[in-house]
C-alpha cells in the first residue's frame, strides 16, 4: 500500500459519519493562530483543486495525520503502531 492509499483511506474512514440522526457532519470546529497571508493561501489552494476553504483545510490536516501514523476513524483516534 502506498502512502497516497494510505492517506487516501485516512480520509474516507474520517468521513464516514458517526451518528446518522440529522446532526452536523461535522460537529467540532477547529481554530488556530496562523501567519499572516495563511488564509489567501488557502483560498488559492481551495479554487486551485475546485473546493471550499473548509474542505481544503479539512482533506490537508486529515493527510498530515495520516503521515504522522494518526487516523481518525469513525470518530475515534487510531496511532499507528498502537501506542
């Protein structure tokens, strides 16, 4: 399995709702500090891959976690390795 599958799959499992009763999709929200210019950055990215803001930076943390050994699935956290 490549890293792109593997990054690929962290992504589908972390999609996969949790709770199916007309909550949210997405029910935690995520902030953090950022330099200066961050989000054109992510605005350029998100029309670059024809997306919105929020799904760029969603699929770009999910990728990173991935390559860390950190997946999140179906809600819960897994560490590769099982630590």
């Amino acid at each position: 399995m490549t890293l792109g599958d593997i990054m690929q799959d962290a992504i589908s499992e972390a999609y996969r709702p949790t709770v199916d009763d007309g909550r949210a999709r997405f029910p935690e929200a995520v902030k953090a500090q950022a330099p200066k210019g961050m989000t054109a950055a992510i605005a350029a990215a998100a029309r670059i891959r024809h997306t919105t803001n929020a799904e760029y930076v969603r699929q770009a943390l999910l990728r990173v976690l991935a390559s860390d050994g950190v997946r999140l699935k179906r809600g819960l956290v897994e560490i590769e390795g099982g630590c």
